[in-house]
C-alpha cells in the first residue's frame, strides 16, 4: 500500500478514537451524570484495532505495545457489559 492509504487508515483510526470522548460527553450530559456507554467501548475498539494496524505498518514498537494493550481492556470491558446484559435477562 502507498504511503498515502496507511495515512487514511492512520487518520481513521484516530477518528474513531477521538469520537468515542464525544460520545461518551454527550451520553453523560444527556444524563446529567458520568456515564461511560456501550459505544464508547466499540469506538475504542474499532479506533484502537485502526490504529494497531497503522503501529504494525510503522513498526513502532512502543506504539504497538500501548495499542495492542488497550485492545486487551477494550475487549474486557465489552465482555463484561455483555455478561452483566445476559445475567440481567435471566429469569428469576
């Protein structure tokens, strides 16, 4: 790939990165509250995935670690919500 398509890939995945602060300001002025919703979680992981792809291109090692990192937490935390979502459907 040129060097031009790594560079909108680089790009999109900061985009989906920094889009998940603004989903996360408006969920929480919409409740009036912190909160820290479900999309915030997939942008993460989405945006993170991007930009892992971009470090394993760029070779850069300490990129690669904070990103691939992330991607562990991203992933937890979706497993968890999905666990706690599945255990409240549960009947009693």
């Amino acid at each position: 790939m040129t060097v031009t398509v790594w560079m909108i890939i680089g790009f999109a995945g900061q985009a989906l990165f920094s889009a998940r602060f603004l989903v996360q300001w408006i969920a929480s002025e919409k409740a009036k509250r912190s909160v820290v919703p479900t999309a915030f979680w997939f942008l993460s992981l989405a945006g993170g995935v991007t930009l892992f792809a971009y470090a394993l291109h760029r070779r850069d090692p300490v990129f690669i670690l904070g990103q691939g990192t992330g991607l562990l937490i991203y992933l937890r935390n979706l497993v968890l919500l999905r666990r706690h979502k599945c255990s409240q459907q549960e009947p009693a």
